[in-house]
C-alpha cells in the first residue's frame, strides 16, 4: 500500500510540474516587435538625413522606389519642414504616413 501512495504522490507531482511548465510557455509573450517599437522610439528616422536604404529597411510599406522618391523630394525642394510635408511625396499617402509617422522625425 506504501509504494502505491508513493507512485501516485509521485505521479501527481510530476503531472503538476509539467502543467506548470506548459502554461508558463503559453503565457510568453513575443519580444520582438515591442522592442522593435521601443527603439523606434528611441531612435526616429531623421526625413532629413536618411538615405534610401535606411528608409527602405526601416518604413512599413516602403520599398526601393518610394525611398528614392523620399530622397529625391528631398533633393530637389530641400530639408522637410515635418513629417506631413511627406505627402507631398509622389507615391506616399495618408495611410502609408500613418503607419510610420512614430517613427519619423526632421529634427
């Protein structure tokens, strides 16, 4: 009778574990895009200063050609007065500019 409580204490301890263990990997949460938004925040991507594979890396949505187009804008009107004179940008709009505009800057 002894060696059965003992199996079944034992058994119970190890089920319990291990439905611990379990929940506590389901309860993790992604690290990778808070951090990614934190540093963002930290660190804005300057409108000004930025080259075409900066921005092109960086921004939602905004692959090599609206980069150039960044840059170019940027070339010929000069430096950004804010983050909505981007409108202004062929190819760029308003929901393009929504997504990124937290991690913008002209400072």
């Amino acid at each position: 009778m002894f060696k059965n409580t003992l199996q079944a204490l034992l058994f119970t301890t190890l089920a319990s574990a291990s439905l611990l263990v379990s929940a506590n990997e389901s309860a993790k949460t992604p690290v990778g895009e808070p951090v990614a938004q934190q540093v963002a925040e930290l660190n804005p991507i300057n409108l000004n200063t930025a080259d075409v594979e900066t921005l092109q890396r960086e921004l939602a949505g905004v692959g090599a050609v609206k980069a150039q187009a960044i840059v170019s804008y940027r070339d010929t009107h000069g430096e950004f007065a804010s983050v909505d004179e981007l409108l202004e940008v062929k190819g760029i709009g308003e929901s393009l500019l929504d997504r990124n505009r937290d991690k913008l800057t002209v400072q």
